[in-house]
C-alpha cells in the first residue's frame, strides 16, 4: 500500500545527488590560469604550458581526494584540446571555443531529451539512484523531470549568450571572468531552481524521487 506522505530521504536536494558544485570550480582554475599567463605575457606557448601545469595540479588534487581517474583524465584532456586550438589559430580567445561550442550542443541536447520524453535531468538522477527506466512510469517524475530540465536549457543558453560575443570582440580577460563567473555560481542557482521546479510539480502526496509510482503502485 502507498504511503500517503513525502518520505524522509526526500529532503536530499539535486546538489546533493548530484555532487554539488566542487566539480565545477575546479574546472574554472585552468581557463583562469590560461588568461594570466596570456595577459602576463602575451605569448600563447606561455599560456598554454601554465594552463597545463594547473590542469595537471588540479587532476593530481582530485585524484587523490578520490575523485574517479577517467574523470580526471578528461578534465586534463579538455584543457590540452582548448590550448591546441588557441595555438592553431593563433587566437587567445580560441581557448574558449570549446567551451562555447560545448554549451550549444548541451543545450541542443537537452530540448531534444525533452522532446523526446527523455529529460536528461531525470535520466542522470536515474543513474544516480539506481532506477533504471523507473521514473519515467511514473506520470509524475516524468512532468517534474521535463519542465526541471528547462532550467538546465537556460543556464546553456545565458552561457553561449554570454560567451559568444565576448569570443566573437576576443576580449581574454572577460571570457576568463565569465568563465568563473558562469561556472559554479550557475550551477548552484541552477542545482537550486530545478530542484524547486522538480518538488513543485510533484503532487504531495507523491513518495519522492527515490519512490517512483509505476502503475501497479498506484492502483494498490
């Protein structure tokens, strides 16, 4: 028989479930660290070995506090492919492109899981709670999971509208500060609106997000 009441382990947030914001500082260190060297010295090469050298500083601090090592590889990875480009083009600014690119095509993504009745929100928060293709059963989860996912479109979205024009004008500095600034600030406000958007859509009496109703649970 269904419960009646939101159980206790609802009071878990999506930063909770999905590991905060940690992630995502640490991603902002190495672009920063490629804007000083730039703006010290004007030399992309310059750039390029200190943004290395602080991708590499900050895998080895992640690794040893755990963190999983095909996650830290591509976090160094990421870093290598934006300074390859820079030096291509000869173009600062070109470190930045990935980032910009990245966060179209994530926002694309997004509105088409969506459409397709697949919102990534709920498919990662699946994965993380083990649910497997539960949650979309539950008539609920499946809405709350849809219109969450909106606010993930958003913060894709106020990036490449940000990012665009300062890549597009080749202003370093700005494009670090936004950087950071669009980072794990956004992130948190975003962890923050969906996780009100996903609570607000589900009916009271609904059991949470580790509880999905499929049909059986309901007529019981």
């Amino acid at each position: 028989m269904m419960s009646t009441g939101r159980r206790d382990d609802d009071a878990e947030t999506l930063a909770d479930l999905l590991g905060g914001a940690r992630g995502a500082i640490d991603a902002t260190i190495p672009p920063v660290a490629f804007a000083v060297g730039w703006m010290v010295s004007r030399e992309l090469w310059v750039a390029t070995v200190v943004a290395l050298v602080v991708a590499a500083i900050v895998a080895v601090w992640q690794w040893r506090k755990g963190r999983k090592p095909r996650a830290v590889l591509l976090g160094v990875a990421g870093v290598a492919v934006a300074a390859m480009i820079a030096l291509r083009t000869g173009r600062a600014e070109d470190f930045f492109v990935v980032q910009l690119a990245a966060n179209a095509a994530s926002a694309l993504v997004w509105v088409v899981s969506i459409a397709f009745r697949w919102p990534l929100l709920g498919v990662v928060v699946g994965l993380v709670l083990r649910q497997r293709g539960a949650w979309r059963r539950d008539p609920a989860l499946l809405r709350g999971y849809s219109r969450a996912s909106w606010v993930w479109v958003g913060q894709y979205v106020v990036r490449v509208s940000v990012f665009a024009p300062l890549w597009w004008t080749g202003d370093v500095f700005a494009l670090a500060v936004a950087r950071v600034a669009l980072s794990w600030p956004l992130v948190a406000l975003c962890l923050l609106v969906s996780w009100f958007v996903l609570q607000r859509s589900l009916p009271a009496e609904h059991p949470g997000l580790r509880h999905p109703r499929v049909a059986s649970d309901v007529l019981s």
